[in-house]
C-alpha cells in the first residue's frame, strides 16, 4: 500500500528529475577496501589521488617528467607515487587491479584517458562525444552505438579534450567554437571536430579515427568497395592529366580514397597536398600544408591562406582536402588564374548529379559574383571527372565514376555517367569518356 502511495504522489512537476535520476549511470563505481577494511576508496578517487599527489610533486615541466621521455621512465614516477597512495590509504590490490589503477593513472596523465583504448581498437573509426555524459562509438563503417559516459566529470573531459587540441598544435578558445585539427596517436590518423560554447551548450566532439595503413586497390575489391575493373578505370584517371573530384558526405571515405590517389599520382613537378587537419597518407615527394589554428602567439591560417602559399611553390598538380561549399573565396584562385595546375579535390556534397550540379555552380557563382558563369566553365574544365564515395548499409561503396562532357552546349556540361551503382554492383553504363585517358 505505501509504495502504491509513493508511486502515485511522486513529484512529476520537475523536467529534470528523470535527468539527475539517470546522470551517473555508467559510473557505478568499482570500489576497494582501505584503511585496513574500515572504509572504502572506489578506483576512480584511488586514480584521482594518485593524479592529484603526482601533479602536486612534480607539476607540469618540472625536470624529472621532461627527462621522462618514455612510457617506461613516465611509468616509474608514476609507480613510485602511486605505491605511495598505495601505503597512505592502506589500500590492498591484486596484481591485475594495481596495474588497472597504474594504467588508469598514466593514460589520464600522459596520455587520453578513456579515449585511449578506443585509439587502439583498430574496429573503431569514430568516437562521439557530447559532454562529459553521452559517448557513442562507430565500428567499421556501421551505425553509431552508445558506450554510456566515458568522463567522470565535465572538468575530466575538458581536460582530455585540450590535450588532444595542444598536441594538434590547436588550444580551446572562446573565439574559435568550431574546430577541425588533426594529430598523430600512435599509428593512427585522428581527425577532431570540435563544436564548443557559445554555439552550443555543451563541448561535443566528432573524432574520425583512420586505419593504421591504407588498404591496397586489391583489398578494396575484395571488401566490395570495387570491383576491379571500377579500380582500373580510376587508375586510369590518375594517370592522366586531367583533373578529378571525390564527393561524398562526412565518413564516406573521400579522405582514404583521396589518399589512396596520392600513391598513384605521377610526381613529375611539384606535388602539394592542403589539409584541414592532415589526415591524408601521402607518398614521399608530396609537400604537406595544413590549416593552422590560433595557439599563444602563433598567426592562424586558413584553408586559403595554405591554398594561397602552395600555389606560390607552383605545383604541377595541387590536392585539396576537403573543400566545403561555405568556402568559395578560397578556391577563387584556383578557377581565375590562366595556368592553373592540375587539381584534384575531396569535396563535401551529395552523391547525385542534379544536386551536385546546384551545389558546385553556387560554390563557382559564389566565388566571384561579378565573373558570370566564367567561373562555372572553369570548375567543369578543370576537374571534368567525378568519382562519388558513400556509405551503405555498414559498408563503403564506391557510387559512381563520371564527366561532365559539353556535349549539347560549350557553356553547359551534361554529367555523363561512366560507371554507377545498379542492384548494389558498380557497373559500366557503356559511355565513353569524351577526354583520352588511355
């Protein structure tokens, strides 16, 4: 009868109540016994303590960290306070449970704390995380699934969150809440995209993570990306002189597949690859420019200040990863300048001709309003072949391969489809290229 009445006289006037009541789910915590069984410390606090005593001994640059330069000698400081804790708390631990506290302790010192198993997992290639609370993950090219909250606290994951922007050359500034930078953690490419306040309440990040190598054009065939014959008409495509463009939307594997363009690229001249956040696997020879973002006294440059800088080494051939329809001013030169080199782009857009039509002739327009429809001209000339890159069902597929022939008018091309998805199988459509690939 009493819980009947609690039940039914229970406070719903409170939104908020259903929030507070879940908000520490997936923080249960893993508790030990110390002071001799008197009392009891949970990991999280045991690793807090151990943090909190290794900061206060030795701080940030003091000589015996910067002298730790290795995991081995970082390790032995980290021991050497935490068997002190150890001792302060009278705490007693396995073997396997003193090495999860020291593994805990280090990761959230030196390294990304809860983010760095997520590193090492090679299924994992993207981390989603809103605030401290929400976490999800996406393995291979699946769907996005939830992990439950990763962070102790918000000040945890603010924490975790500057340290992967200080190592990406980046630090978190009230006057730049977007941000994409790029760094290296162990063998993987990670690529951070940051959404912070004012914009939003809360700091979210979208963490793509690349494999530890590129897959080889076999490998793709044999995952059915593509067939082998899509394979040789690409190849094709990179050997010649002409100029093409990768489409697809965010995670559809424009940044692999532009990657793997950069190994077959003839290096005849000067070869420069510009990067939002440096996540291509570039060949020897290909000269690396990459958008710097504002840290202490260093001057910030933009997607078009690198475009700016690499079209002064005057590149034969010139790749751009990725170009976004927000951004025409940046590509302006690249369609106004006579002697342009030979451009090869990943850009942001739909799969579908009509629309990647509407989008590429506004981001020409927009680039010089007062050029008229010179500038349309030029971006089809220019970058005449189209690959498109999309993700289906949990798994990549390369969409199409096409042109833009002046077939009925020379100011209007025609998307002309030279290969394309039929029945989930990339076909020939039996056009021919109107330019000489052989």
């Amino acid at each position: 009868m009493s819980d009947e009445f609690d039940n039914n006289n229970q406070d719903h006037s409170d939104p908020f109540l259903g929030l507070r009541k879940d908000a520490d789910k997936g923080r249960e915590p893993e508790l030990f016994a110390a002071q001799l069984g008197s009392r009891w410390i949970s990991m999280a606090a045991l690793v807090e303590r151990i943090e909190g005593a290794f900061i206060e001994e030795y701080g940030d640059n003091s000589p015996m960290v910067l002298e730790a330069d290795t995991p081995t000698k970082r390790l032995k400081l980290i021991l050497e306070t935490a068997n002190y804790i150890f001792a302060v708390e009278s705490v007693q631990l396995s073997p396997q449970e003193k090495a999860s506290v020291i593994s805990r302790a280090y990761s959230s010192l030196f390294g990304y704390g809860p983010l760095d198993p997520l590193f090492v997992d090679d299924k994992i290639t993207t981390i989603a995380l809103e605030g401290a609370d929400k976490a999800s993950v996406r393995h291979q090219h699946g769907e996005l699934v939830p992990v439950g909250p990763l962070f102790q606290t918000p000040d945890h994951f603010q924490r975790i969150i500057r340290r992967l922007l200080h190592d990406a050359g980046a630090e978190l500034r009230e006057d730049f809440p977007y941000m994409e930078v790029g760094l290296s953690v162990g063998e993987r490419y990670v690529c951070v995209n940051l959404v912070a306040p004012p914009v939003t309440s809360q700091l979210t990040a979208d963490i793509r993570v690349h494999p530890k190598a590129l897959p080889a054009w076999e490998d793709l065939a044999a995952g059915g990306y593509a067939t082998p014959e899509a394979a040789g008409l690409l190849q094709k495509l990179i050997r010649s002189p002409y100029g093409i463009m990768v489409i697809g939307e965010p995670e559809s594997g424009k940044t692999t597949l532009l990657s793997l363009i950069a190994q077959e690229l003839p290096l005849e001249g000067t070869v420069v690859a510009v990067e939002r956040a440096g996540e291509l696997r570039l060949p020897e020879g290909v000269q690396r420019k990459v958008v710097q973002w504002s840290m202490a006294d260093a001057v910030p440059l933009t997607f078009g200040d690198q475009i700016a800088h690499a079209l002064e080494l005057q590149p034969s051939t010139l790749l751009l990863d990725e170009v976004r329809a927000d951004e025409p001013l940046s590509i302006a030169p690249l369609l106004m300048m006579p002697d342009a080199p030979r451009q090869i782009w990943s850009f942001r857009g739909a799969v579908y001709s009509k629309r990647l039509q509407n989008a590429l002739g506004m981001l020409a327009r927009r680039a010089d309003p007062s050029a008229g429809e010179s500038l349309i001209h030029a971006l089809y000339q220019r970058l005449p072949f189209v690959v498109t890159t999309n993700r289906v069902g949990g798994t990549l597929k390369l969409w199409s391969i096409g042109e833009w022939q002046f077939r009925h008018s020379p100011d209007y091309p025609t998307y002309v489809p030279l290969m394309q998805i039929e029945e989930g199988v990339l076909r020939p459509t039996g056009e021919q290229p109107a330019r000489d690939i052989t």
